[in-house]
C-alpha cells in the first residue's frame, strides 16, 4: 500500500498529536507510576521510529511497550493511585492547616464560663488542642468544641471548689 503526499503528512500530524498527548500525559498525570507513563510513550516513539525506517520488527517491540505501558497506566487510575510524580502537582488540601472560626469561637465561650483567673490557661490549652486538629474535617474541631463548651462548666464547678479548699486550708 502505498500513501499519496497528503497522506503521510496527515499520518505525521496524527503522530504529532498523539506523541504530544502522551507526553503531557507523563508530564501532568498524577495517576499512575511515572515508570508506566513513561514505558507508553517510549513504546509509542518506538512505533514512529519504527514506521519511519518501514521496520516492522521495532513497530511490534514498539507496540508492546505501548500496550504494556497503557495497561499499567489504566490499571493503576481504575484502582485510584493518585501518588504518582507531576511537573505541578496539587497536592489535596490534607495537609492544609486552619482551624475553623467557629470552633475557635466555641473554644472562647468555654474559657468564658470558667472564673476569670483560670480562663486564660484553660483558653491556651483548649486553643492548643484545636490547633492539633488543625487538620482535621471542620466537624472533629466543632465536636471537639462543643465538648470543651459542655465539660466548662463542670469543670468551673472544679477549679471553684479547689480555690475555696485551698483558702480553708490557709
């Protein structure tokens, strides 16, 4: 079979294109190993070479490495590999540090219900423990919160008696 002018130029086009979306793909891909994405598109250049030196034995290696490769790259995004190496990842946002204004909120009301000398160290503390959740889902910090909201007042009940304990003591 023989190819006119206009045929081989569309043949090297469609190349072209197809060697420039599996590049991107090994580039900006973060769903599968890079060795896998890499083996496709090795095993694709293999094929173009393969066709331009009319070989059919480095077509075949080629197309096996092509195949190989995609099947590995499908496999691993079907089963959700999402650690794979990119130019720009984004990473998800697990890692992202902040505490939600209103459990900050709630923290404050719990510090307000105890008396006015221990409210500051029991503030700090309650602060400190949110910021260990920091990257938590918003509603671990609210619950935690609202326990600290619901525990102040026994705790208030606490720190009072302490205090007329210690000054019976004197």
């Amino acid at each position: 079979m023989t190819f006119s002018v206009s045929g081989w130029v569309f043949l090297y086009l469609m190349f072209g294109l197809v060697g420039l979306w599996l590049l991107a793909e090994v580039f900006l891909q973060h769903k599968a190993r890079l060795l896998w994405r890499v083996t496709a598109f090795t095993g694709f250049v293999t094929v173009v070479m393969g066709v331009v030196g009319a070989s059919v034995v480095v077509i075949g290696v080629g197309s096996v490495g092509f195949a190989v490769g995609q099947i590995f790259v499908t496999n691993s995004y079907r089963r959700g590999y999402t650690e794979g190496w990119t130019v720009n990842r984004r990473r998800p946002r697990t890692g992202h540090r902040s505490v939600t204004p209103s459990a900050m909120w709630l923290t404050d009301v719990a510090a307000w219900i105890l008396p006015a000398r221990d409210r500051c160290r029991y503030s700090e503390e309650w602060r400190s423990e949110l910021w260990d959740l920091a990257t938590a889902p918003r509603r671990h910090q609210i619950a935690h919160a609202l326990r600290n909201v619901i525990y102040a007042w026994p705790t208030r009940r606490a720190v009072l008696q302490g205090q007329h304990r210690m000054a019976g003591e004197r």
